[in-house]
C-alpha cells in the first residue's frame, strides 16, 4: 500500500511543478516568437543528424 501512495504522491508532486514551472515560463517567455525558435531548433537538430548520417 505504501508503494501505491508513493506513485500517487509523485506524480500529484510532478503534476504541480509542472504547472508552476509552466506558469512562471508563460510570463517571461510571452513576448519571445517560440515558433520561431522551435522552427530553428528543428532545422538545426535536423542538420546535424543528416551530418552525422553522412559522416560515417
């Protein structure tokens, strides 16, 4: 029973960081175009994996 509660406890513990963490991110991060860095971070993570296909 105690490994039971333990899962409940962590993910009620995880669920709230996760709000607050998200909470705090929207408020400093509203003026910052994030489809655009999303749209880079693809592009780059995207160029290097064709990199390290290609090199061997």
């Amino acid at each position: 029973m105690a490994g039971f509660w333990g899962g409940v406890f962590s993910l009620v513990a995880s669920t709230a960081i996760a709000v607050l963490l998200g909470t705090f991110a929207s408020r400093f991060l509203a003026d910052i175009p994030l489809k655009l860095i999303a749209g880079i971070g693809f592009i780059a993570i995207g160029g290097y994996s064709i990199f390290e296909h290609f090199k061997g």
